[in-house]
C-alpha cells in the first residue's frame, strides 16, 4: 500500500510466459468507481519479473478506500 499522502505507486509482477503487455488499472472510490487505465506496460521475454512506478491522475485522493 502505497502512503497515503502520495500518487505514486510502485507495482512489480512476475512475467507472464506469451504476455505481449500488461494493463494496469486503478479505481477511485470516491470521485469515480469506474477503473482507470493508468499505463500501459511491454512485455519482455528475457525479464523474470516487471516493475514500473505509476503516477495516478489528480482525480485520485489519499483516502484508502481506493481500490489500486
């Protein structure tokens, strides 16, 4: 969980054998309930594992029932 006084978050994943991308969405509860794409990630076949660090749009706030 990210702090909550921060739009940044860091996400790290294993590979996915075949994947060609990875979609990472996020949903504010408050000001939309709806997911959001918030990046859009290649796959790479030599990687055992992907990392990115996001920033999430200003319509996201600090309260933790926002669903990352």
């Amino acid at each position: 969980m990210p702090l909550m006084n921060t739009r940044s978050v860091t996400l790290r994943w294993d590979s996915t054998p075949g994947a060609d991308e990875y979609h990472l969405y996020a949903r504010d509860n408050l000001s939309n309930t709806s997911e959001v794409l918030i990046d859009t990630v290649s796959h790479r076949d030599y990687w055992t594992y992907h990392e990115v660090t996001v920033s999430l749009p200003s319509q996201f706030d600090v309260f933790q029932s926002d669903g990352i």
